[in-house]
C-alpha cells in the first residue's frame, strides 16, 4: 500500500507551485509525476535494485476523464472487523466503510470501501480510504493482482465520493515479491475493463 504523502508541490513541467487551479488533465499527470518521483528514489521506491537501475518511468493508460466517477455511498458502520488477505502470511485488519455504487459506459457497479485499523492509529491517514479492486483488464495490460486507488473519508452527511481510476496505481508486489500486499476480495472484482491509470510493470 502506498503510504507515502509527498508534502511539497513538485514542479511537473505543466504547472509551478501557485494558486491557479490546474485543469483535469493537469491533475491527473502532476499524480503521475509524483509516482514516478517516488518510484525513482532508492529511498522510496518498492523497485528491486536491479531494476531501478533501468528504471526511468511508470507506463499509464492515456487519461480519460470517463473513468473519474461519482458513486453513491452506502455506509456499513456495523461492518465487522476484517483479515484481509495479502500474499503473504501477514495480517492485515480492515473495516468495511462503505459500499460505492456507480455508473461506467451504461453499467451499474458496486465496490467496497475500507478503513485500514492500522493507518487508523495514525492522525496523519484516520481520513484515509482503501480501494483495492480487480478488473478484467488483469494479467493482460494491468498487473494480475489487482490494483489500488487511494480516497479521504468524505465529510459528514455527504452521501457521493469521487473514485478517479486514472489514479489506480500497483501494489509494490508488482515490483517485488519482498512486500506483502492486500489482495482484493472477490466482492471488488469489476466485470469490465478499467483501461485507466497504471499500466502492468514491465522490465526494461
């Protein structure tokens, strides 16, 4: 799981560190910028040091602003607490937060949205949410153990959130087999593909 917050603005070539909104597309490339900044430092890369040797950026899908969707929110606060599988022996406990249902090319979709219980004990992610799916774009152009979307707990009341698959990202066990990853249960298994965000990990 992603768990670095990059504090500074980063100058992206597009856009420098000021008031002026950035436009869609703008966001979503300033988010691929900011990946491929991280993927890069030895410091923080999940990349083996083999192949960060090679390594110069990630590879996305082209940015398609259909794939940013509003979902409707079902809250679960009555969920119980929850083993998570990941690929290895490690226990990962989330909470059911909330089911999003959605709209994609004239379809209806749901997916679950959690609460990791060890990020909850730090202040700096309590507002963060887990969406971790599949899609049938795995193990052909998306990487084959699903992938991640990062989302903050919507304010109180608000009964919509924005899930942006143009920020979908790989769990580092698609650069590494020395992580643990969560895999995604079979309840967030999308019955279409998602042709947005990152693409599967190739060596160079």
């Amino acid at each position: 799981m992603k768990k670095i917050i990059l504090l500074s603005c980063l100058f992206i070539g597009i856009a420098s560190c000021n008031k002026k909104k950035l436009s869609y597309s703008d966001e979503i490339k300033q988010f691929q910028y900011e990946l491929n900044v991280e993927y890069n430092n030895p410091k923080t890369s999940p990349l083996t040091k083999e192949d960060l040797k090679t390594f110069k950026s990630l590879e996305f899908f082209p940015i398609d602003k259909k794939y940013q969707v509003e979902a409707t929110l079902k809250l679960t606060p009555d969920s119980p607490i929850m083993e998570m599988q990941t690929t290895t022996t490690e226990i990962q406990l989330y909470r059911k937060f909330a089911i999003a249902t959605f709209q994609l090319d004239g379809k209806e979709f749901n997916l679950s949205l959690y609460k990791s219980q060890d990020l909850m004990q730090n202040p700096e992610f309590y507002n963060y949410l887990f969406l971790p799916f599949n899609d049938l774009s795995n193990g052909k152009t998306t990487y084959g153990g699903g992938r991640f979307i990062d989302l903050k707990l919507p304010s109180k009341n608000t009964k919509t959130i924005i899930i942006d698959f143009n920020k979908a990202y790989n769990p580092y066990c698609a650069y590494s087999h020395r992580y643990s990853c969560p895999i995604p249960p079979k309840a967030n298994s999308l019955n279409i593909k998602i042709l947005a965000g990152v693409k599967a990990f190739k060596k160079e």
